[in-house]
C-alpha cells in the first residue's frame, strides 16, 4: 500500500469513526485527583489491573467459593490480557455450569472486561510492542513469538514505556478506543445518548437511575450532549474540508 492510498484508507476510517457520537454520563463511588498517566501503555496496565480488582470483588460479593478456592484467583499473576481473558472464560463457564446470575451491574461490567479483551485480541497481529526495534519473545518462553498487547506482561511494559525504552504500536484510533474504555472502567454508566449522522438518536437510561433520577445528574447530561454536539460539528467540518482538498490533488 502506498503513502496516498493509507492516507486515504485512514481519512476514510476517520470519517467513518465521525458517523455517530456518544455521550456518557457515570455514577462513581469516591472521585480520586490523581495525575493523569503519560503513556498509553500505562493506560492499559491500569484498565487490566481495574479490571482483576472488580472481578475479585464481584466473586466476593457473591460468595462464589468454590471458584475462589480452586487456585484460579491469584489475580496478582495475570499481567497478561491473555491469561486474563483466560480466567474470564473460565469464571463466565463456572457461572453457566452452576446456574449462577449476577446482577445486571455487575453482569454488565463482565461484558465490558470481555468486549477488552476479545478486541486485544483481534488486534494482537496489529498492536505489537518495538523495542529497540527489534522482535522479543512473549512473556510465555515456550515459543518466540512477536510481542504484543495481548501477550506481553504490561506491568513490565509500562515500566519500560515511563523510561521510553518500549511502546505499543497503534494508531490514533485504538487509543481513543483504548482510553475510552479506561475512561469507563468499571463504573456505571446510568445515561447515554448515541446520535447518528442520519439523525437515529437513542438515549439509555440505567432502571436504577431511572426509578430515582436526579435532576443534577439530568442537567450534566444535557449539558454535555450540548457541548459535544458543537464540538463533533466543528470536527465533522473540519475532516471533510481537509478531506475534500486531499482528494482533488
């Protein structure tokens, strides 16, 4: 593929990722002013280490024992999105087995960890990690393979990306996707509103919230959607103007 032609496959995909736009509003216990993290890596590594934290409580809360007490939650060892999906798999297995439902939050939130990690997945042929350009071997010694989001150790890797010894190769459309759903975490999400440029627009609403709603929580919402209307109309204008130029020289 030439230079012109990934330019344009990657207008194309902005534009593409322009055609709808949503709004989340999220209800979160204790709100912690902590720096923002510098590397997309270190991104990463806390989304997986949120996520084991959630996981372990959400078997705590319902005193899945059984489970708990087979040796598979030694959460600290899972610095892996793949052994990770791995433990998820098996922990959504266990549930089924046993005829054991979980509560629509927390059912949710699984999804969520899920949908994480079957996209590091798919794109582990794609986000690999360069150091010093050249191919390491995965965390797992049995086989050298390329490493990538999936397979590395991102404790390791974070630590190396702090120091700019080692990065993960994505483009600008997995980050945003990436810390989108760090921005998320495991929080609850209680309003969306997806607006599509065909003019579709859907609000959800969370029923717990639904049946107390809070007007503060109502007004944020709106303003919000306001003010990413006016900024995905700017962006919008902006991409097919350059857009336009590009494919007529």
């Amino acid at each position: 593929m030439t230079k012109t032609e990934e330019k344009k496959r990657l207008i194309s995909t902005l534009l593409d990722d322009l055609t709808h736009l949503e709004i989340n509003t999220i209800i979160k216990k204790g709100m912690i002013s902590s720096p923002p993290l510098n590397t997309i890596e270190e991104v990463v590594n806390k989304l997986l280490e949120d996520y084991k934290v959630k996981l372990g409580l959400i078997i705590n809360w319902h005193g899945i024992g059984e489970f708990k007490d087979n040796g598979e939650l030694t959460l600290t060892k899972y610095h892996t999105i793949k052994k990770f999906h791995t433990l998820l798999n098996k922990f959504t297995e266990y549930l089924n087995k046993h005829k054991i439902r979980l509560d629509e939050t927390d059912y949710a939130v699984i999804l969520r960890m899920k949908s994480f990690c079957d996209y590091a997945y798919s794109k582990a042929h794609e986000i690999i990690v360069e150091r010093d350009h050249k191919t390491v071997k995965s965390e797992d010694d049995e086989q050298p393979e390329t490493q990538n989001i999936y397979n590395v150790n991102l404790e390791t890797l974070a630590s190396l990306a702090s120091k700019s010894a080692a990065h993960l190769k994505m483009d600008a459309r997995d980050r945003i996707k990436l810390k989108r759903l760090y921005d998320l975490g495991t929080e609850t999400i209680v309003m969306q509103t997806r607006f599509g440029l065909d003019g579709d627009v859907i609000t959800r609403i969370e029923e717990g919230f639904a049946n107390k709603p809070k007007q503060l929580v109502i007004d944020i919402h709106d303003k919000h959607t306001n003010l990413s209307i006016n900024y995905w109309r700017s962006l919008i204008n902006i991409i097919t103007d350059f857009a336009s130029g590009f494919f007529k020289n």
